[in-house]
C-alpha cells in the first residue's frame, strides 16, 4: 500500500532502563529536527499527524504538551489509540473487570 507520504517512526528508549521523561525527551527533539529538516524527509510539513497506541499514544500526548510549553508548532492532527490517561478505578463495565484481571488488578487503580 503507497500512502505518498513520509512516515518516521522514534525508536525511543524504554523504562525502567530509561526512566521519565526520558522517551517523551527522545520523541520530542525528534520531532524538533523533523520539523527543521522536512525537505531533508520529502514533505512540506503542511500536514504532520501524530500516531500512536498504548504508549505511544501516551507519548504522543507528552509531546503535545512539551511542544506547547516550549512554543513549538503541534502537529496538525493526532491519532492515539489506547492511551492510558486515567488509572483510577471507575464505576463501570472495563473499570469492574479490574476486580477479576490478573495483570491490572484492583489495588493498582485503586486511589
């Protein structure tokens, strides 16, 4: 499949090797140089999206806030899928499951 545009994929380093902020660092000096180097990458950068899920997603939304307080331009659009943004424990139907998951279990999302 040809998507006819340039696509550049951070291979950040990961925890606990590489505690926080590390990668959302990693990621974002990436995205400075793309920025300053779009012709070196083949595009205009007239329109740069974000995509990423799980940690990355969590990364991609680090990044956005990064670039705000720095006064970067963000990226024009963002795709993150899966991101976990809030760990306490919800009342509702994934939130229950939390009592019974092994791997993410109750006392983990619990406040």
């Amino acid at each position: 499949m040809k998507v006819n545009c340039p696509i550049l994929s951070i291979d950040y380093s990961l925890a606990p090797k590489a505690p926080f902020p590390r990668a959302i660092e990693e990621v974002y000096y990436a995205y400075c140089w793309a920025l300053k180097n779009l012709e070196r990458l083949g595009t205009t950068g007239e329109r740069i999206v974000f995509a990423g899920d799980s940690a990355g997603a969590n990364l991609n939304s680090g990044v956005i806030v990064k670039c705000i307080e720095e006064g970067i331009p963000i990226p024009h659009g963002i795709l993150n899928i899966y991101g976990i943004y809030n760990v306490g424990f919800l009342i509702s139907p994934s939130g229950s499951l939390t009592l019974i998951d092994p791997m993410l279990p109750f006392g983990l999302t619990s406040n």
